[in-house]
C-alpha cells in the first residue's frame, strides 16, 4: 500500500461501539457518508439495520478495533466504558479512541491515562442533541484530547454535526458538556418555579411565557459582563448594590410563601447577599456572589456527603446522563 492510500485509510475507515440510539445514529451517518464502517454491540441484532445500509458487523469489540484506525465508543456508561475497553486492550495500540459516552472530566482524565499507556491516541467527545440530529447542525459534539489525532479525524469527525475542539486536557469537552446542560437544568428549574407563581396568581402562563419571550435578548449582555467581572474580581453593581437587591429579595420571598409556592432558590439567594452585605460589599452587584460558591453548600455538611463514586481506571467523579447503551 502506498503512502496516500494508508493516508487514504487512516481517514476513510471507522469503527463504532455500541449501538444504541445515539452510537446507531453515528454509526449509520458515516454509512451513508460512504466511511467503511464497522459496527459492534453485544446484542449483535441490533447491528442488522446497519449491515442492511452497508456497514461491516464485527463479531467481538476486538475485532471491530482491530479493523479500523479510528474506534468510536458509544456506551450506556463509564461502567460499560471499562469494561469494553479491558477486552479490546490488546488491540488499541496504534488506534485513536474517540469516546462520546457521557462522563466526567476525572474519568475523560483517566481513560486518556489508560488509552496512552497502552499506545493508543485519546479524543473525549460529548453528544449536545438528540439521536435524529446526528449528522446535521442540530447537535454540537465538543472534543478535547489529542490534537494530533483530532485534527487528522476532524473532517470525519463534522460529518456528525456541529464540532468545537477545547484543548488538550482530555477532561474539558466533559467540562464543557456539563456546564451547559447546568445551566440549562439551573434556567428551566427556575422557569418553572415562576410558571407556579404566576398560575397561582390566576395568570396564564403561556400568554407569560410570551411577554418573558421577548425580554431574553437582555441577557447575553449581562451574562457577558458579569462573567468579565468574576474573571477581574472588579464587581460594579449590576442589576443594583447588594444593599437594594436584598430587600426585593424579601418581597419575593414572601410572595411566594403566602402563595404557598416554594421559596427554597430565593432563600438562598437573600441568604448569599446577606452574607456578602455583611462583609462589607453591600454596594456590589449580583455577580459579586460568586465570591461565596468555593465552599460546600450552604445547606449541607460537608462530612455527609459520603464518599464519591471511582472507576478501575483512576479516582473520578459520578457520570452524567446516559445517551446510549451497547446491551
């Protein structure tokens, strides 16, 4: 073989593992985009659809490794990560693994450590979208691992959807994923605490909903100015002086309490701005808070929080949600 066609192959032929909704998904968008792929999952039904639609069904996880230089890892969990990986261990050397599983940076950190051990090249990868979005701009995979390796995939790795590289560190697409879904789950709590409030003052909440609508193009700026604030550790007083906010925060309070709405995520906030006012910032702004969420929370004692979840690999932290599964 010639040196442009082992090039020629090194970007041509793909292995996905597992295969449920979202590792299907991948799987079949390199089929149809004419990629030589190979398939596996431990129920081998499921990769018939596939071999149907061209692809090539490998009988164990090591010979579906063995047949291609990149290898896609799309499991149910870390759990199911470990253990398909300790059975292809003598087939990875030479390989780059790309592992789209949802986890957390110390276990991106950690398998990185095994992949390079054992000569393979490492990309952690997260899926920002649903199944039927693969392979359109729909769905945001971040990476962050090997650049070497990520920039010889990367125009394999677009076929998949919208893609961002974050860096070396192989736990930042972790980071990355898990902070946006944060703020997602932290928006949409919120929204439906203020939809109870607003319902139990008789007002429709979908007529509500619209009005709030049309106010979200204030924000992108002031998220953008308080982020610039933390990062100087200058706090003007965005959204007014802690000193004004917190006596808003005790009408809000209230209002709810005598509605019978729960009023737990603004206690917290007024018990944060108290806590800043004391100590003397009472003329800073709302992002001045940040200051106070280093240490445990507010509510909980740090020694009852028990022990946190490890995998084989290395000490890392409980995985996130579970987009697929290889059973």
């Amino acid at each position: 073989m010639t040196t442009t066609e082992e090039a020629t192959a090194r970007t041509s032929q793909v292995t996905v593992l597992g295969l449920g909704e979202m590792g299907a998904a991948i799987a079949r968008t390199f089929v149809d985009r004419g990629y030589r792929t190979t398939v596996w999952n431990r129920t081998a039904s499921k990769s018939t659809p596939l071999v149907d639609a061209g692809a090539t069904a490998a009988p164990t996880a090591a010979d579906a490794v063995a047949a291609s230089p990149l290898v896609v890892v799309c499991l149910l969990d870390n759990k199911a990560v470990e253990e398909v990986l300790a059975s292809v261990e003598s087939e990875v050397a030479g390989k780059v693994l790309v592992n789209v599983t949802s986890g957390s940076a110390g276990q991106a950190r950690a398998i990185e450590s095994w992949a390079t051990g054992r000569g393979a090249a490492y990309i952690d990868g997260k899926v920002m979208g649903d199944p039927p979005y693969v392979g359109t701009p729909n769905v945001m995979f971040p990476f962050s691992g090997s650049r070497t390796a990520f920039d010889t995939h990367e125009p394999m790795l677009r076929e998949l959807g919208g893609i961002a590289y974050h860096g070396e560190d192989a736990g930042l697409a972790a980071v990355e994923f898990m902070a946006q879904v944060a703020v997602g789950y932290e928006l949409l709590i919120g929204y439906l605490h203020v939809l109870r409030l607003v319902q139990a003052e008789g007002v429709d909440v979908v007529e509500f909903t619209e009005r709030v609508a049309g106010s979200v193009a204030i924000y992108p700026p002031l998220l953008t100015s308080m982020s610039k604030a933390i990062r100087s550790g200058t706090y003007a007083p965005d959204l007014g002086p802690l000193n004004v906010q917190a006596a808003l925060m005790d009408d809000m309070i209230d209002h709810r309490e005598s509605l019978g709405v729960e009023a737990v995520r603004m206690r917290e906030v007024k018990r944060l701005m108290d806590r800043r006012i004391a100590d003397g910032h009472g003329d800073q702004g709302f992002s001045s808070l940040f200051e106070l969420l280093g240490g445990p929370d507010l509510n909980q004692d740090p020694s009852s929080e028990g022990p946190r979840a490890t995998t084989s690999f290395s000490a890392a932290t409980r995985p996130t949600s579970r987009p697929d599964s290889a059973d």
